[in-house]
C-alpha cells in the first residue's frame, strides 16, 4: 500500500499546468513597465565586410523614435573578452553587438531602433539605410574542411577524443567485414514557440529587473553585470516561464545586451522582441561531416572502430561538442581511433541544441552499425548484443548502472521485433513499402553544484526555492514532488520559486542535469528542516517522540509520528510553537561525489524501434510507429517523464525527415528562415509513439538515483528512422534529413 504523501515515482499533473493554460504564466515579452520603450534590431545584409555609412536620419525624425543606436553611438562597455564570456561560452573572442564596423555574419545586428511605440519602432528600422563594402565570405563546409583543424583549447565540460588504442587502421585494413561510409547531418535552428526578447525594467534608483528569455538567469545576470560594470545587487534577472529553448538559451543572446544597452542609456525601461526571421541569426546545431570505418569479424564481432568528425564553427570562437565518443562508448572494441575537428566558416558561432554531439554521433555510428548488420547477416539487435560495452573503455571506468541489456529486450518484445523479415524490401502494406528499424541511445547522466532553500511555516505550508530554470520540462513539479515527498506534506502545501537570480545558486539549465541537480538540493534542504522540526519536538513537555531517533518516525499530513504507533504524534504546528518559531528557514547544497566520479561512469541508455511506410512511386514517408525503452534511473513523474521522452523523439524525427537550415554559400544566408519553409514535425507527422520505462537502480549519481530525460529521447531515433527507411526501400542514405528527392534520385 502507497504510503500518504508519497509521491516520487507517481505521475502528477503540472503544478503550472492551470497557470499555462489560462495566461497566467508571464514570459519575457509579456512583463509591464510605466514607461516602456520598444526597440527593434536592424540586421546585416551582408555575410562579410563592413559598414561604410548608416544613415539613421530618416529613423530619427519619425515622432516617437528615441533613439537610434549603431556602433558609432553606442555607450561604452568592457573591452576585455572575459568580460563578455558567459558560463557556458567556448574558447574564443564573444560576439559583441553593435561593437564596430565590421560585419562578420549575416544577420549580424548593426542597429537598434528604439521608440515609444512598437510600430513606430518597426517603421523607423524600415528607414535605416545602411551602405556596406564586402569582402569573401566562405560558408562551405565542403570547402573548408581541408582546413580543419583540432581545437587548441578545449571547452569546458566537453570531453575531447580519447587517445587511440590498439592500431584500428591496421586491423581495419585485414578486417574481413568492412563498412566504411560518410554521414552528414544538416544545420539546425532551435526554433521554440517563444522567440528570444527581454524586458529591461528600469528602476528608479537605476537598478534593473531584467524578464529574459534563457535557460540561466544568473547566467544572464553575470553577463549583464559584467559587460556593463555594474554590481550583481544592480541587476535582478527574473523568467519564471520560457516557452521552449532547447539550449538556444544558454548562452544570453543579444537583444539581452541591446535591451539592456538602450535601458542604461535612456534611463527607462526597454522591450526588444527578436523576429522569427531573427531567430535565424544566432546560433544553431552546426554541419557536421562524420567518416566512419568499422572492421569486424563474420560474426559481427567488432575489431576496428573509427569515427572521425568535423563541424563548422564560428571565425571567432570554437565552438565543440562530444560527437565521436559514443562510438567507443556503446561498443567494445580493442582498436579505436576517435578524431574531432573544427573548420571556421563567416557564421554566428553554433549553439548547444538538444542532445549536442550526441543526437549526431548516435545517428552516424548507429547508421553504420546498421549496415554493419546487413554485411554480415546478423540481426542488429544480436549485433548490438555481440559488441555488447560491459565498461567504459575509453576512461577504464565501471558504469553506476546499465539497462541497455533490457532496453534492447523489452523495446523489441513491445514492436514485435521478432516479425521482422530481414531482407530489404520484403515488407508492405498495399502500395507503401514497411521497413523496420532499431537504434541505441546514449546520453551523460550528469550532476551539477547547485543550491536551494526550504522554508516551513507554522500553517504548515512549505516554500522550497532556487535559481534553477524551467524550460518546459516540468521542473516546478517534480521539485514540488521531492519537497512533499520529503516532509510528508500534500503537495497542495508546497510553492516552488524558481527562474531568478536572487534564489540560491544554480547552473544553467541543460544537459539533463537539473533534475538531479536542483532535485538533490531541495531534498537536502528540506532534510534540514526535517531534523530542526524533529529536535522541537522531542523537546517538547512530554512529547512521545522524546527517546525516539529520526529513523523511528514517519512524517506525513503535516505530523512527525512513531513509525510502529501512529498515535504517537506531534503536529508540525505544535513542535513549532513549542520551540518558539514561526517558520523554519535551511538553505543546503548538493554536489556530485568526486570519488564517484573518478570512478564511475553514468549514462542513460534507450533501445529506438521505428517503423516507417514509404510511398513507392512518391518517395512519401510516414513513421508510423515508434517504441522507445528507455533506462534512466528513478522515473520521479511517469507523466511529464512520458512527456520529455515524447518530446525528445519528435525532435528526433524533425531531425531525420525535415529540419534543414540551408544556407545560400552566394550570399552566406540562411534563406528558409521561417517556420513555412524550416520544416519542422507538426501533428500530422507523428503517429503512435510507446515510451517504455526500464527499471534501472541507480545509487551512485546522487541521493535520488535520477539520469535525466531531456535529451536521451532524441538520440538514437534519426538512426532507427533512417535503418527502418533502408529496410523499406534498400536504399542506404546517409545524409539527414532523408527527403524525397534523396530517396528517389
């Protein structure tokens, strides 16, 4: 029987949920001023060059323009690149808005047009004649690649390639089965219903309180205070609500710097709302080219694996993700070669996007693992079993936990893998042609130092707080849970604050940390409250839990009982008053353990099984079907997890059928930049989707046992689309999106 109040690992509305649906949730854009101005962004029309003339004076005699700022009137700000680096920046010089002439990127901001009125703001933009000299852009990753290069400085947070072992290009040579191929994934803007904008309220004592699009508000707050000299007690970031991000905001984009800028300078406040169009012009998951060669025996036992990489990258920064180690990762294999490089091309730096480096290193080592599968007749989910990673190979480590043994078992017995005619072509279903196909997935089980704060008050009602974000993934409710859960209070009884600098200390949101991370630290503040309400208690005058230890009692309904006689109680209220106390306040950290750390490897595994029908004369695709089981330690909520999960896959599919930033190399633009010609997955694209939770014990990570599910549902599923598209037709495209016009060309 559920114990009252127990509710980790039971699915639970959104405690938000009321707040969303009936506009009661503010973002960025939609926060209040007296004496809101609006400003609208002036972008480049060039990829590269710079800016012989700016003409705002047609801008500035509209009624109601405040001001036209360029880089020849801009208020002066840090010099220093560290100035302008964020938390989550890679090496390099940060773009800085509106910093010179120079034109970079097109797209780049080169003015900002603020005034009283939106309208007349957007009209004014429309006047700002700008004149420019070019210069050669070269945005071609085809061209630049034999310029590739192994970054000098390493990013934070991001592992490099492992050094070689064995000798994989001398087995791979003598291998007698060989697959070696070239994999591609296109350019990919994030593209969340909210557009990026922030609301710079202007304080009368010259502070600000800054509503901002982003995935880290002190992150943004230390950015703001840093480039513009001002001390963290001046600038208050606040976004309690950030409708999608999908790591776009990570870093603070610049309408945060021009929003801010124009606030400063005007002494009022300012509102600056990127356009979809603008939404294509910072960054995005870059190009990336992926070689791989892998060498095995008739039975499919791997003897050679190499996975080579490179991705485009900014000419001002480096930026890099993890893509080539999962190969390594997944499968044993006693000779490896790993290599990473970068190629600069006249574009904004690219950003974290969902699953960064994973979602494209999964889908090529798993496409090749695939046709692995076909050149040596084996099942490729025996396949997988045979290659089976018992450790992590690369840094000699143990594993916390692995399920993927049973992702693969019960992903397969919920699709009816067992049904599937091997041979290419052999399956249909009237005049589409069925194909079946399967991947695994990976992704880091990380936690972050991140703190938070409980308060309990003598109604019985319980505060828990932090910085940490809320991206949409249903945060505000599994820390309601854990906090309830802890202090045996209903749910109902607990406000979670979260989205504002002035909390307590925490990263960014991303990397499917935060669930750990902000999770542990609510627990272990509410812990600490749990023990100041116990002492009271047994100090009471004739308490019966006097001689009882913490172990000994229960707390549940507001009330701290003996475990073995429930009648033996005292009520929260009571030990409170009794110790003369009107709320009890704890604030406490959580950090990952550094020994396991340096020991263990955590990561979340999934088995993705995909069935598509294909058109045989229109070279239509529908995925039909898919069964995702996924191994991610304690499930807090089975509702919002479902929903990661489904969310994940979707993005997944966008990734191997539809989303394509194409870039004209003419002009160094992207030209689809609206979401009429950026495709991505609506409605009519998916169809049933099966998210199957694995048991997986998980003790080592943190107290909770918590992997995250943010990203793991996109990885693997462009590779199980794109082996079932192979199983349909027995056409093998490597390249994704996989459109019509590469299946029937």
């Amino acid at each position: 029987m559920q114990q009252p109040n127990a509710y980790i690992g039971t699915p639970q509305n959104r405690v938000d949920g009321r707040a969303k649906v009936t506009g009661g949730a503010k973002y960025a854009a939609e926060f209040e001023a007296p004496d809101l101005a609006f400003g609208i962004v002036v972008s480049s029309a060039i990829a590269k060059g710079r800016i012989k003339s700016i003409d705002t004076s047609a801008a500035l005699a509209v009624p109601g323009v405040l001001q036209v700022f360029t880089h020849e009137n801009r208020p002066r700000t840090a010099w220093l690149d560290r100035n302008f680096r964020d938390e989550t920046a890679p090496p390099g010089s940060p773009f800085r808005p509106l910093y010179d002439d120079k034109v970079i990127y097109s797209g780049q901001p080169v003015a900002l047009v603020v005034a009283e009125e939106f309208e007349l703001a957007a009209h004014a933009a429309s006047l700002v004649r700008v004149e420019y000299e070019t210069e050669p852009h070269m945005t071609d990753l085809d061209l630049k690649r034999s310029e590739a290069y192994v970054p000098p400085k390493k990013r934070s947070g991001v592992k490099p390639p492992p050094s070689p072992r064995g000798d994989a290009e001398g087995v791979f040579a003598q291998a007698p089965v060989k697959v070696h191929a070239e994999y591609r994934v296109a350019i990919e803007h994030h593209n969340p219903m909210e557009t990026h904008a922030s609301t710079v309220v202007y304080e009368d004592d010259g502070t600000l309180t800054i509503h901002d699009k982003t995935q880290g508000a002190q992150n943004s707050q230390s950015y703001v205070a840093s480039v513009f000299g001002l001390s963290s007690s001046q600038v208050r970031v606040v976004s309690p609500y950030i409708g999608g991000a999908f790591g776009s905001g990570l870093r603070p984009q610049y309408q945060l710097f021009l929003a801010v800028m124009a606030a400063l300078e005007l002494k009022r406040s300012v509102r600056v709302v990127l356009t979809r169009d603008q939404m294509f012009t910072f960054g995005f998951r870059p190009l990336t080219i992926q070689t791989i060669s892998l060498g095995a025996n008739p039975d499919g036992k791997l003897l050679s694996i190499m996975h080579d990489a490179t991705q485009t990258t900014s000419t001002f920064e480096d930026y890099q993700e993890v893509v080539v180690n999962w190969s390594n990762l997944l499968y044993h294999c006693d000779n490896v070669k790993l290599t990473y490089k970068l190629a600069q091309v006249d574009t904004y730096t690219p950003t974290d996007m969902r699953a960064p480096g994973a979602a494209l290193g999964v889908a090529a080592i798993e496409t090749a693992m695939d046709e692995l599968a076909y050149a040596t007749g084996i099942d490729p989910v025996e396949l997988r079993l045979r290659n089976y990673a018992e450790m992590d190979e690369a840094d000699k480590k143990s594993f916390t936990s692995k399920e993927l043994r049973a992702c693969y078992q019960l992903g397969a017995e919920r699709f009816g893998w067992e049904k599937r005619n091997p041979e290419p072509r052999s399956m249909r279903d009237g005049r589409e042609l069925v194909g079946w196909g399967m991947a695994s997935g990976v992704w880091e089980a990380i936690m972050q130092k991140t703190a938070a704060r409980a308060v309990l008050t003598q109604d019985g009602n319980l505060e828990v707080a932090s910085a940490t974000m809320d991206i949409g993934t249903g945060t505000y409710t599994i820390l309601t849970q854990i906090a309830a859960e802890t202090l045996g209070l209903p749910m109902t009884s607990v406000a979670t604050k979260i989205g504002d600098s002035s909390l307590p200390k925490s990263p960014v949101q991303g990397g499917s940390w935060t669930a750990a991370s902000a999770g542990s630290a609510v627990q272990n503040a509410c812990l600490s409250v749990r023990e100041q309400i116990f002492k009271y208690a047994r100090q009471m005058e004739s308490s019966p839990l006097a001689n009882a230890s913490i172990e000994q009692v229960t707390f549940a309904e507001g009330r701290i009982h003996l475990t073995n006689d429930p009648s033996a109680s005292v009520t929260f209220a009571e030990a409170m008053q009794a110790g003369g106390v009107e709320r009890i306040e704890a604030e406490e950290k959580a950090s990952p353990g550094m020994l396991t750390s340096m020991r263990y490897s955590g990561y979340s595994h999934s088995a993705v099984f995909a069935e598509v029908k294909v058109d045989e004369e229109l070279g239509v695709i529908r995925v039909t079907r898919i069964v995702t089981a996924v191994a991610a330690g304690t499930i807090l909520n089975p509702k919002t997890a479902r929903s990661q999960i489904l969310g994940g896959v979707v993005f997944g599919l966008g990734m191997a059928l539809e989303e394509e930033s194409m870039l004209d190399h003419n002009l160094g633009r992207f030209m689809n930049h609206n979401l009429a010609e950026y495709h991505v997955p609506v409605n009519a694209d998916v169809y049933d989707i099966d998210v199957i939770f694995v048991s997986e014990h998980e003790e080592m990570l943190n107290p909770l046992g918590i992997k995250g599910l943010g990203e793991i549902g996109v990885v693997g599923t462009a590779a199980a689309i794109g082996n079932a598209i192979f199983h349909a037709t027995g056409k093998r495209i490597r390249e994704y999106p996989i459109t019509i016009d590469k299946l029937l060309g």
